[in-house]
C-alpha cells in the first residue's frame, strides 16, 4: 500500500501529484479504474484536488505479490522509515535469486518484512555485486520504487565507492571509455569505443605498499563499471580475479559506502552512509 499526509498548502490535482512519481500511466490509471485510491478513507476520482493534511491511501496489493522466500538473518540497517529501506550489504552475499539460489540479501529483507509487519515487495533499485559491500536501498512501495528508479535512469542519484587497487595512482582522473560484454567470456565486460556511455571519477586517498586507496564516483551504472575501468588503466582492484589473472582469490577490495538522492516524499537531501569494512579500514 501508499499512505500519504499531504502536507504542501498548494492544492493539487491527486492524478497530477501520483503522476509526479514517474509511475507506469498504466499502473496509474489501472489504481484508478478499479477504485482502489482513497482520501480520506473516501473513494476519489482522477480530479479530485488535494488539500492540507488529506490523507491519501492507495491500495497497491495488486503490485505487491512477492515470491521471495524468506530466510531468517541479522540485517545492517543504514535507515528506515515508511518508504525507504537502507542496509549495509555484508561481503559474499547475492542480491537477489538468479533461480538456482534462494539464499540472497532479498530473503534477508524479506524476512525482516514479515517479523516487523511491513506489507511490502522486495523492492531493490540498484544491485552490488556478490563480494561488493556497503549501502543497499529498498522501496517499500510503487510509488517509491517508480521514483528512485527515474532518479536513477537519469543520473540524480550519487553513488561513491572506496576501494583498494594495484599500483600508485598519485592524482585524481576521470574515465570515460565505454564498456560493453566480452563476446569470448561470460559475465565479463570489456572497454569497447561502440559500447554504452560510462563515466568514472578517481581521487587518491592513501598510498601503502604498492596499493592505492581511492574513493569512486560514478554517473552510469554500467556492469563491473568500476572494476572494468580500473583493470583498463592497469590498476585492477586487489582480489578481483576475473580482471586479474595474477589476484590472490580474496574478496574484491570494494565498498559503496555513500548513496545521496532527493528523497521521493519529503524533497529533502537523503545521505546514507555505510561504514568501511575491516579489510578496508
């Protein structure tokens, strides 16, 4: 479901206000049609204009039927409120089942769904890879997901990265090659002049024993952005096997520890920050 309280003192047409969260016409205009948008606890039609302090109840159950099966385990929670879930992604963990494995962070939150009574699909609108740690973020909601996922199509959403790489990088640089898949290897990604738009940013944080911390900004979420464009300039990520023939099979030295956006309801800058795990410490 959607619960809402208006809270803005300029009225506003509720088909107009729902449409600004850049949901589906289709979604939309079925939720009106089968009379399942409330203000109020009245039923209400596409014109009506809300007021100050309207509550706005949309019954979403339709869009809500989630098949992930829940598994029981302690979650890391960044933030939390009614519309937005954050948690801090532990290291060794998929995101969500690929059919052959029903043990992924989505069980997880799952789970912590039904034991807090939250009526919610799993809703994720980014993904980390399986030895990638840090921030997470869940919508709990239609509205909420169809926000956030417009924000991040069109690049409003920040997303900063720490990680540790092979060789000296001793001054901040941008990469903007583009990448595409490897034809010869599956699941790997290549730097390719006719692949899609990628932009990487790269500040040196500290130099230790031929490695270099550094911090990322990315404005695209290509596949292995990150690792793709570190191993292209030769400073693959410390354990990071597939870019790496010679990485000793650790983990991937790679953290999102930042993710900044405008949140969907309250128009607020929402910052939400993971800590750096021990091996990046």
């Amino acid at each position: 479901m959607f619960y809402y309280i208006y809270k803005n003192k300029n009225n506003i047409c509720i088909y107009d206000y729902l449409n600004g969260f850049h949901i589906a016409h289709d979604k939309l205009n079925y939720l009106f049609n089968n009379k399942l948008v409330y203000v109020n606890a009245s039923l209400v039609n596409k014109d009506y204009l809300l007021k100050e302090n309207d509550e706005l109840y949309v019954d979403t159950s339709i869009y809500d039927i989630d098949e992930t099966i829940p598994v029981k385990h302690d979650l890391d929670i960044l933030y939390e409120d009614d519309y937005i879930l954050a948690v801090n992604k532990p290291a060794g963990i998929i995101c969500y089942s690929d059919g052959s494995n029903n043990v992924t962070l989505s069980s997880y939150i799952k789970y912590y769904y039904n034991e807090n009574g939250i009526d919610a699909k799993v809703r994720h609108i980014h993904r980390l890879d399986t030895d990638t740690t840090g921030v997470i973020v869940y919508a709990k909601d239609i509205f909420t997901h169809a926000y956030l996922s417009y924000l991040i199509e069109n690049r409003k959403i920040d997303k900063e990265y720490i990680a540790l790489v092979k060789g000296l990088i001793d001054k901040p640089l941008t990469i903007t090659t583009p990448i595409s898949k490897d034809r010869h290897i599956s699941g790997k990604m290549i730097t390719y002049s006719k692949g899609l738009d990628a932009y990487t940013y790269i500040e040196p944080l500290e130099i230790r024993n031929k490695t270099t911390l550094i911090r990322c900004v990315i404005k695209t979420g290509r596949h292995h952005q990150i690792r793709v464009h570190l191993a292209s300039i030769n400073h693959p990520l410390i354990g990071d096997t597939l870019y790496d023939v010679h990485a000793s099979n650790t983990r991937i030295k790679l953290t999102c520890y930042q993710m900044k956006f405008i949140h969907p309801i309250t128009k607020e800058v929402l910052e939400i920050n993971a800590p750096l795990p021990n091996d990046l410490m």
